[in-house]
C-alpha cells in the first residue's frame, strides 16, 4: 500500500488522490494493490472499493453518495456510476510554479497547503 502522507509519484501525479484517478482513467486502478498481497485478492472486488472512493472524491459534492449509499454499494451488486474527476486534484490551467511554494499553486477549490 501507499500512504497518504510524503506520497512520492514519478509519474507527477499531484497526491495520491490525482495518482489513483490517473490509474482509474488509464485502466491500471489494480497497480494500487500491494505487491505483497500477490494475487490473494479478489481484483473484482478491489476494484468496486477504488470505484466506491472515486465516487466519495467526487469534486462536487451534489455528486458524491451518502454514507448510506456507501453501505449500499459495498453490501450489493449494483452497478456503479462512473466517477468523475476527483475535488483534490491539480488542474493545469489552475497550476503554474512549484506545488511546495504559495505563488502560483492552489487546488480548484482553493485549499492551501503550509509547510511548517
């Protein structure tokens, strides 16, 4: 697994968020997997919980489920909705500079980051 926090990235993915919605869209959502689970998984099942968090990070909210839904569709085998693009992610016409630096960088819902 990967962790949430110093997530490193070569493919310049600007968190973790933005990495697992490139590798939905790219149909590679599997290499989140960690290597020391093999192939003792269920990659139907793994892929209906990536989907389900997609669907929670929805970047706007009206389309985002309720916990209720949530349950519902962890417990069911419904057909889920495709996921659209993430709320924490960098868009490039909102991005110019270094994301670690205040000038210039900022989410599309304007959450700042400070390195303290």
């Amino acid at each position: 697994g990967r962790k949430n926090s110093h997530f490193y990235d070569e493919s310049n993915s600007s968190n973790l968020v933005g990495y697992v919605w490139d590798l939905w869209r790219e149909g590679r959502a599997l290499e989140l997997v960690d290597t020391l689970m093999g192939d003792s998984y269920p990659e139907d099942q793994v892929l209906r919980c990536i989907q389900i968090g997609l669907l929670c990070v929805q970047e706007s909210a009206m389309d985002r489920p309720s916990m209720s839904n949530v349950v519902f569709m962890l417990s069911n085998d419904t057909t889920l909705p495709s996921p659209k693009q993430p709320a924490f992610i960098m868009k490039e016409s909102y991005y110019s500079g270094d994301p670690l630096t205040s000038e210039g960088s900022h989410s599309i819902n304007e959450v700042t980051i400070t390195m303290l």
